[in-house]
C-alpha cells in the first residue's frame, strides 16, 4: 500500500488512486486532514480553511479530504453545492489570500465519487521559498452582534501531526531552515553540471536568447552573477545574506579550499541580528568565522557540546593555521577537558606553532 507522502510527490498528486487511499487511510496526520462537509456561506468557515491551507503550505503540503464522518471513519459524502464549490480552486485561493501575504497559489482541487458518494479532495502543495503570514485580522460576527478575530495579523500557520498550530520561534526557525535547504537543493542541481570539470577548465553560464521569441535559442557566456570557486561556477544567485551562507556552505563542504572572504564573514557578524539560520548552517558560519579571525561564540549559542567539537576538529583538520589557533584552543577550553585534550591530539605537532602568539 502506498503512502500519503507518496502521492504527494508523485507527478501527478491528486489522482483517484490517491482519493481511493485517503478514503480508507481515514487518520489525520501531517499530509492529511478530514472534513465532514464545509460551510460554503460562512465566513468563519473560509477563515478556518485559510489556517488549514497556509499550515499545509508551510510545512510539507498536504490534502483536505471533504466528506469524511470522524465520527466512525467512514465516507459520507458532500452534497453537489458544496462539492460545486470545493472544486473551484480559483476560487478557494481568491477567498484565503484575502488574508495572506505572500499569497498561496498552486493549490488543485477534483471530485470523485467513492462508494456512491461524492467527496472532493484539495491538494496544497509545499510553499518553496515563502512563508504564507496571515497579512490583516480576520473575523466573523456572530448573530449576537459579537465579534470573534480569527485570523490575527503578523502570525502564521503550521503543520503538526494532526492538527494545524500557531507558528512559535520553533516552526520560524524550523521553516526558515526548510527555505534555505530549498535553495541549497537548488543550488546543487546546478553544480552537478560543472563539479567534475578540470580546475582548469573555463565555466560558461548557457542562458536564454532574450532576443529570441520562441523560447528555444540559447547563447552561451560567462557570468557575472555567477560564484566561481577554482573551476565551478553557482548560477542561483542568493537573495539574502540567509542564501549566501546557504551557498558557502555547499561551497566549503568538503573543500579545504572553499571559504568566504573574512569581508563577507565580518558582514554576517555585523548583521547577525537579521540572520535567521538552523543548525547546520550556524555551525558552517562557526568555522568560517574560525577560519578567518571573526567571532564564534555568538553562532555556536544553544547548540550541543557534541555538534560544536565535531565542527571544531572538522575546522582543525580542513583549514589549520598559526593564525587561527589561538582561536580554536579558545573553544577547545569552552568545551571542556576531554573535548579539549582530543582538540590537541588532532592539532598533534601543530601545537609548538601557538607559542609564536603567546
């Protein structure tokens, strides 16, 4: 039996043999979420529905199956207005982005019939490179006269488990991370060309003819967006100085070679209060700073002893020099004794160097 998660990175994700599969797979978790039916006149209803889809879109994408009974996990259908309305999804992304900035799009919707019944199913697929934020208030009142916000501005939505959940500092850094791995993938699909060329080897960018009407002629030329780096060239240019780290990560992973200008690393210091990263990329930023005289202590906060001495030994054994000793036997110390008795076995003989700095 195939999984959720399946379907949706399948080329084509909302196939009968999908609806077929929720219809029986019937448990709320991270890609799926069950509906009785929807409530298409209510304006508290499309407020709800804008938490279920921008939760979805933040995460991992997901499915809303309409005409499932919670109650006995059985189909029960939707009548023809409901399923009529679900099935635009124009108009489900007109009606949620009233709310969201950016807006979602992408978003596809389809009817089938399971058991005699109708049911209609809506597939988010995952936001790459955005976080949907709820963009003004929203609210309903209630026949009373009485007023209830639903959707408040500047807060986000997201996914998890089996149930949708206002975004906390976690899920900011959580999808921060997931925006910058996106780019990274990105950035590695276009190095996979050019990574195995001689060093070399000249490194041309091919692009398309803008003179070109039909889309089918391309020149070739160099670059000047693009970063070389002894032979390779990385034509996703970042965005932010988030992406920029991202890029000198894959850069350096590996090569002793490849690090940022202590320039760059100083602007990353300087800026540090708008740079929202993971783990991976603090402890790239940690080495990188190692490496070139800049502050390190500020990217390694909150993270575990382990991950900050299997970096510093990383950092050792790539790129060892008198002038970034002192530094590392600083953060050896921090770590303390046995970490810092097997920072000096990997330095070895490099440890006579540091009395040239005492």
């Amino acid at each position: 039996m195939q999984s959720t998660r399946f379907f949706l990175e399948s080329d084509d994700p909302l196939t009968r043999d999908l609806a077929v599969h929720l219809s029986t797979y019937d448990e709320e978790d991270l890609f799926v979420d069950y509906k009785l039916t929807m409530d298409i006149d209510s304006e508290s209803a499309w407020l709800e529905l804008t938490k279920d889809v921008s939760a979805f879109a933040n995460t991992s994408g997901g499915y809303l199956f309409y005409g499932s009974d919670d109650n006995n996990k059985s189909v029960v259908g939707v009548t023809r207005a409901v399923a009529n309305v679900l099935k635009d999804s124009n108009n489900i992304q007109q009606k949620i982005n009233r709310h969201l900035e950016p807006e979602v799009t992408g978003l596809r919707s389809k009817t089938f019939r399971i058991e005699g019944k109708t049911v209609t199913v809506v597939f988010i697929p995952q936001s790459t490179g955005r976080t949907h934020m709820i963009s003004k208030d929203g609210q309903f009142n209630y026949p009373s006269g009485k007023t209830k916000i639903v959707l408040r501005k500047g807060t986000f939505y997201v996914r998890r488990s089996g149930g949708n959940h206002l975004g906390d500092s976690r899920d900011f850094d959580d999808v921060i991370e997931r925006r910058i791995d996106q780019f990274r993938e990105a950035l590695l699909d276009k190095v996979t060309k050019v990574v195995n060329m001689p060093l070399s080897s000249d490194v041309y960018i091919l692009s398309q003819d803008p003179e070109d009407k039909t889309g089918k002629r391309f020149i070739i030329e160099d670059s000047p967006e693009s970063v070389p780096i002894k032979g390779m060239s990385f034509t996703v240019a970042p965005e932010t100085m988030d992406e920029e780290i991202a890029a000198w990560t894959v850069m350096s992973s590996g090569r002793s070679d490849a690090c940022p200008p202590a320039a760059t690393v100083w602007k990353w210091y300087a800026n540090r209060e708008k740079i929202h990263i993971g783990e991976t990329h603090k402890l790239a930023l940690f080495q990188f700073s190692l490496w070139n005289g800049a502050p390190t202590f500020y990217w390694i906060r909150g993270l575990k002893n382990a991950q900050i001495h299997s970096s510093l030994l990383d950092a050792i054994r790539f790129r060892l020099s008198p002038q970034n000793l002192p530094d590392m036997f600083k953060v050896a110390s921090f770590l303390g004794k046995g970490r810092y008795k097997s920072a000096l076995t990997v330095l070895g003989g490099s440890i006579d160097k540091l009395s040239l700095y005492r």
